[in-house]
C-alpha cells in the first residue's frame, strides 16, 4: 500500500549539555498515515552492545518505560523526537522507523 518510502533522519549527530533539550527529525518521502490515521513512524533508542529500544509509535505514543521527559510529534511526513531535561543515561543511537 505503500511501496517504498524514503526515510531521512537529522542531525546526524547533536551534542547536548546536561539539562538541555535535544531535538531529533525524521521526514519521509511520502504520508505514512494508516487508514485509521495513525502514523506508522517508531522511534528508537540504542545503546552500545545493547538491543534497540522502542521509544515512540504511531509518532507519539510512549513506549513501557518511556520517561515522560522524551515525546514524539508530527504527522504526515514530519516527525519530531523530543528529549527534554537530558541525563547522561540518555546518551545512544536514536533512530526512526517507517513501520506497517
């Protein structure tokens, strides 16, 4: 239903002081909004050595576990991750996921 869609993720690298808010982007080539209205986009977290995370689905929705300081907004094409009030336990890979 979707054919191939292109996912594009930045910065490539950002660098945040402790207590600072960290912004991560995603845009996708085309909508990713199911019939339902969702939005198929996930969110990751991956440490060193360690499995991936899932932060985020459907855009915004909170993982388990998902501290409320991080968020996940946007629709359409647009998506943002959103890590308020940084910890030094956030620190990893974070990737977005275009998902059926």
């Amino acid at each position: 239903a979707y054919g191939q869609i292109l996912v594009t993720q930045s910065p490539d690298y950002v660098s945040v002081s402790p207590g600072e808010t960290a912004i991560l982007t995603c845009k996708t080539s085309s909508s990713v909004v199911d019939s339902d209205g969702d939005s198929l986009i996930y969110w990751f977290q991956q440490k060193s050595g360690k499995a991936p995370k899932r932060l985020i689905y459907w855009a915004t929705r909170r993982g388990a576990g998902t501290p409320e300081r991080i968020s996940g907004s946007g629709s359409g094409t647009d998506f943002t991750l959103t890590i308020s009030r940084m910890e030094a336990e956030d620190a990893a890979d974070y990737y977005c996921m275009q998902r059926r």
